[in-house]
C-alpha cells in the first residue's frame, strides 16, 4: 500500500467513524432535537457526491468510507423526519 493510500483509508477512516457515535445515540435515545434537518439532508446530498466522485476517480477509500457514512447519516436523517 503507497503512501496516498494509507493517507485516503486513515482520512476516511477517521471521519466514518466520527459519525457512529451519533448515530448509536439518536438510535438509542430517540433524542433529535438537536439535529438540524436542512444540514443533515444536505450533508447525505452532500456525501452521495462523494460516492459518485470516488467511482469516478476509482477510489477506494473515498467510495466505501462514503458509503458507510451516508447508511450512518441517512439513519439519523430518517429517525429526525420519522419523529419531527
């Protein structure tokens, strides 16, 4: 593995699991009020561009850590408008 790529999987790394966290709480607690609709729809809109980037460029690294952190946001997304 080259230095870009062990750069690309730490970065993505780092910011998917940052998102956990929040997930698992809004999961467990049911506790939205907090999240904000217009940002979290636009920051999913947001990461989709990412994934579509990252099949564009062939990259790995961008295409599954976007991936999983959209899964991550989109949960949150939908429990917001589930419980607004």
């Amino acid at each position: 593995m080259n230095t870009t790529n062990l750069i690309g999987y730490s970065a993505a790394l780092l910011t998917t699991i940052a998102f956990v966290p929040q997930a698992l709480h809004s999961l467990k607690t049911r506790d939205l009020s907090g999240i904000s609709l217009p940002m979290y729809s636009l920051f999913s809109l947001g990461v989709l561009g990412w994934i579509i980037y990252g099949f564009m460029i062939d990259s790995l690294p961008i295409m599954a850590a976007n991936s999983i952190t959209l899964i991550l946001a989109c949960t949150v997304l939908y429990l917001k408008i589930k419980h607004k």
